[in-house]
C-alpha cells in the first residue's frame, strides 16, 4: 500500500509500533518546548521583578543627586552674581575716588596722566622697532 507521497506503508505491528513511537516522541517534544517556554517566562518575569526593584531602589538616589546638583549650581550662580557685584562695587567706588583725586589734585593727576602716555608710546615705539629689525 501506498501513501500519498507515493511511498510504501504498511499496516503491520511493526508499522503500528512505529506509528506509537512517533507519536510518543512528538508529545515528549512538546512536552519539552512547554517546559522550556514555562521555564524562560519564568526567568523573565524574575528579571522584570529584579529590575523594578532596583529602578524602585535607585530612583531616590537619582533623585536626590540631581537635586544635589541643581543646589550647587544654584549656590555656584550665586557665588558667581555676588562676586560680579562686588566687583562692580570696587569699580565704582575707585572711579569715584579717581575722579575726586582728579579735583584734589587736577595738575598732579595731569601730570601722571602724561607720564602715563608717554611710558606707553615709549613702548609701543620700542615694540615696532624690534619687530621690524625681525623682519
């Protein structure tokens, strides 16, 4: 007898033995593969659980080192704005003793102020000579 691939079968207790062997072997391998699907689910769950207990667990943490941070950047801002104002402070007080020293003292300070200029064009002047032996 034929099947319908066209290959011999055979209805004997050898072929009925074969047939329970096959049988028994794909239940054993479905078996198989439930307990092996069973098995990963149930480590994945496990993994889901111990990462939610860590995201759990560590969320604070983050929590508080972010607003740690954003503290000191505020603290450093401030820091920063304070000493920008005290800086405009000392400016403005040595402009206003600059400027009453200079109606103290008006041909004195003329005279520190041409001092000044001249030093300063003595330097320039010996620069460009120096650069232009260089060159």
């Amino acid at each position: 007898m034929k099947d319908s691939n066209g290959l011999h079968v055979s209805n004997g207790p050898a072929s009925g033995m074969a047939s329970a062997l096959v049988d028994s072997a794909a239940h054993s391998t479905d078996q198989v593969i439930r307990s092996s699907q069973r098995a990963l689910n149930d480590k994945l769950d496990q993994l889901a659980e111990r990462l939610e207990d860590m995201r759990e667990r560590t969320g604070p943490a983050l929590d508080r080192l972010g607003a740690g941070a954003q503290a000191l950047t505020d603290r450093s801002l401030d820091a920063v704005r304070g000493g920008s104002q005290q800086l405009r402070e000392r400016a403005l007080h040595a402009s206003d003793a600059t400027v009453a020293r200079i109606r103290n003292e008006p041909i004195k300070s003329v005279l520190i102020a041409a001092a000044g200029g001249a030093a300063l064009m003595a330097l320039v002047s010996l620069l460009s000579r120096s650069s232009r032996t260089r060159s």
